[in-house]
C-alpha cells in the first residue's frame, strides 16, 4: 500500500481527492460549482431576475412607505375599530 503525505505545511494540498468525502468541509471542497454554474440554465436566469426584479420591489416598498399611505391606513384602522366597539 501506497501512503501519501497529507502535512499542509510541506506539501501543499493533498494530491488527489478522497473516495468519498466524510466531513462535510470536505464535500463543499470537492463539489464542483463552477460545472454547475456553466451548465444549469437556473444559475444565469436567477441572476437575470434578480437585477430586473430589484427596483420594481425597491419602489413598491417605497410607495408603501410614503406617508399618505399610512395616513389612509391608520385611517383605514380607526373606522375599523370604530366599527367593532359600537
């Protein structure tokens, strides 16, 4: 049997990767992202949706926000309760 020097501070990584990874540190090491991101459509479309979603969710917060809306909502809010202690 063959034995390989794992000492980091030599050597460097170890030169081949483990059968099947055990720790989960391990398993993130060995996992091949950049595969996944070059051949899943998911990865660029997510990007797309996220750069063309970000300002309309931007002024709908902002137009939720503005205070003519909680105006009309405490409003909103009072006529209900007046509704419900008479």
């Amino acid at each position: 049997m063959k034995y390989m020097n794992f000492r980091m501070s030599e050597s460097g990584p170890p030169s081949r990767p483990m059968k099947y990874p055990y720790t989960f540190s391990a398993k993130i090491a060995q996992f091949p992202l950049k595969y996944y991101i070059k051949n899943q459509w998911i990865w660029r479309y997510y990007c797309i949706a996220v750069f063309v979603c970000a300002p309309v969710f931007y002024s709908i917060g902002k137009l939720s926000k503005s205070p003519e809306n909680k105006a009309k909502w405490a409003e909103m809010r009072k006529r209900e309760a007046a509704e419900h202690h008479h």
